[in-house]
C-alpha cells in the first residue's frame, strides 16, 4: 500500500467513525424527553424545561449537520487525491445505533447499600396499560395464577422486534401481550429508538431517501396495516410519524399521549419490514445489513 | 385526568431519557475529540480548502454539542424544579 493510500484510507476510517449514531440516539432520546414533558405541561403553566429541550435538540440537529458537512469535505479531499473511487462506501450503521445494548459499565453504580434493593413499583404501570388497551384495544392479560409477578421484557429494542414480529404474523393479541408485558419507560423507549429505523426502512422500501412526495404512498403502503392492528390510535399520531420519515412539517395538533407516538410507531417499523420480506431479527445490531433493494412497489 | 403521582413518574421518565441523551453527547464528543487529533496528525501541513472546511465543521459539531449539553441541564433543572412543587 502506498503512502497516498495509507492516508485515503486512514481519513475513510475517521469519516466512518464520527458519531452521527451517537447523535441521532442523543436527539431521539431528547424528542422523547420533551413528548414526555408536553404531556405533564398540558396540566401546568410551568414549562417544566421544554423550551430548554427545545434548544438542546436543536443543538443536536446542527451538530449532526456539521458531522455531515465533515465527511462531505472529507469525501471532497479524497476526491481531490484521486482516490474517492477506491473507496467502497460502507453501509449506513446509524439506524442500528439506537437498538445498540446498553453497556452495563455505562450505567451508574448503585448508591452503598442499595445493591440488593428491589426497584421502587413503577408508578407509570397502569397509565400505560390503560393506554395500549386502547391503542390495542387489548386487555392486559390476568395476573399469573400464583401470583408471581410477570417476566418483563426491560429491553426496549427487544421489544421492538417483539412487536414486529406480532406485526408479521396479524397476531393483534400477541401485540396486545407484548405491549403490555413491559413497563413504561421500556415502551416509552420505543418513540427514540424507531425514528432512524423507520426512515432507513422506509428508504428501502420507496428505493430512495423518503422526502415530501411520498408521503401519500406511505400511507398507502402502511397506514390500513396500522390502523387494523391499532384500531385505536389516532389517524393525527400515524401522519406525524410519517411526516416526520418525510421530513416534512407534521399538522399543527394538541400534544399527544406519549404511548401513542411510542406504540405506532413501533407498529409502523413492523409493517415496514413486513412490506420488504424482511425478519423482524434483521433489527438485532448483530444480524447482517439486509441488501438494500432498488425499490419495492409500495 | 392523571395524578400526581403520575405526572411526577412521567416527569422521571422523561429526566431518565434526557440522561440516556446526556450519555450520548458526552460519548460523541468524545469520538469527535479522537476524530479531531485524527485529522490533525493526518492533514497536518495541507492548504486545501476541504481539509480547512472539515476542521471548521468538526469544531463546530463539537461546539454544538457543548450547546445541547448546557440546555439539558438547564432542562433538568427546571423539571426537577417542577416536580419539587408537586
């Protein structure tokens, strides 16, 4: 390898390495945060640091845009040296950040003498019960006969691909099931982690980045699929998610239950996926990148 | 109508995503700083105006992210102002 190569591909690596993922999953993660906070606020004068939320997001996107901008300049210079086609152009991994496992050395230690302690009971539990048996229009399912508690799912890409496979099989009680059987901050994760996948999936399945225009062919493609399995949701909840994949500026509307965006959306990623013929363990980090298609009839 | 115990379980939930978001701002500026001592040992001596604009947007992504940082705790503080008169 010469030296001119040596660098191309030394400057490839650093481009491949800057952390849109990690930025994506911060804005995602903010978004959810400030959905979560609009709701309380309906009941508040206080702005209870929305406005604040507001602007870190934004923050947020003018960072990814700069990162963009770096590897543009950065393709630019590689072009410049003549060595841009050597390069293969790696597969977008930024959907998958979000759906990343926590690492267990990233989370806080627990304070002395709390290690053995049970988690406090989630005070969230029924509220978002009450909200899936609506989205749903599924009962939780009865307490266990020996009155263990149930087995929860606590991890919310997991739940995802729960979801998608419920999605994949028309089963809207075993949806109704894995919706129910996780707290509420897993099923709440659900609105950060399904942004980037929705749009990659979406992409794959017009053929090309989702932009304005296909809005309507979206809809056409996934919104009957939705409602069938969600005949609760409200029609607002499913066109904000598709306007947001659209990049295109949602209707004007009341601040909407959390759990609504969080369980149609996961939803959505479902029909997705079912629409390409795709497993729902195709979601797993681990698994393969599925071949992109030149564009499937939607 | 939701309780107050279920505004103060949404307001934590929401503190428990801005903290997951503060992890990853931390985490990409900490790759954005690899990136930068990257580029510098690399690029060190060129005047070509991509290798400058590259420079120029990496800091400014780094900038930016110090931004976002700094509104989330302002965030927090309000929140936990809030649930503080619940």
């Amino acid at each position: 390898m010469s030296l001119l190569q040596e660098l191309g591909a030394q400057l490839r690596a650093t481009s491949d390495e800057l952390p849109t993922g990690l930025v994506t999953v911060a804005m995602e993660r903010l978004r959810t945060a400030t959905e979560l906070l609009n709701w309380v606020r309906q009941t508040s004068v206080d702005p209870i640091g929305v406005p604040q939320l507001g602007n870190a997001t934004e923050h947020a996107e003018h960072a990814a845009a700069a990162l963009r901008l770096t590897q543009d300049a950065i393709a630019a210079y590689l072009a410049a040296l003549g060595l841009a086609a050597d390069a293969g152009t790696p597969p977008d991994q930024d959907w998958k950040a979000g759906l990343e496992k926590k690492d267990k050395q990233d989370e806080p230690a627990p304070a002395p003498g709390q290690e053995e302690q049970q988690p406090p009971p989630e005070q969230l539990g029924p509220w978002w019960r009450e909200r899936v048996e609506k989205l749903t229009g599924e009962a939780p399912p009865p307490p266990q006969a020996n009155g263990a508690p149930p087995e929860r799912t606590a991890d919310t890409a997991e739940l995802l691909r729960r979801v998608a496979a419920g999605v994949r099989s028309g089963d809207r009680a075993r949806l109704g099931r894995d919706l129910h059987g996780v707290n509420a901050a897993t099923g709440l994760g659900l609105s950060a982690v399904t942004p980037p996948v929705l749009r990659r999936l979406a992409g794959d399945l017009l053929g090309h980045e989702p932009g304005p225009d296909d809005l309507q062919r979206l809809r056409g493609a996934a919104g009957g699929r939705v409602k069938s399995l969600l005949p609760g949701t409200p029609p607002a909840t499913l066109d904000t998610l598709l306007a947001r994949i659209c990049r295109t500026p949602p209707a004007e509307q009341a601040p909407a239950h959390p759990a609504d965006s969080a369980v149609t959306a996961s939803v959505l990623t479902g029909v997705l996926l079912a629409r390409l013929g795709r497993d729902p363990a195709t979601l797993d980090p681990g698994a393969p990148e599925p071949l992109r298609p030149r564009g499937v009839d939607a | 109508m939701a309780s107050v115990a279920e505004l103060r379980a949404a307001v934590d939930a929401a503190l428990q995503q801005v903290t997951e978001g503060q992890a990853a701002i931390q985490a990409a500026r900490e790759k954005l700083g690899e990136a930068q001592q990257s580029l510098a040992a690399a690029l060190d001596g060129s005047a070509n105006d991509a290798v400058g604009a590259a420079h120029a947007s990496l800091s400014q992504a780094d900038q930016q992210l110090e931004e976002c940082f700094g509104a989330t705790l302002l965030a927090v503080e309000q929140a936990q102002t809030y649930t503080a008169t619940l």
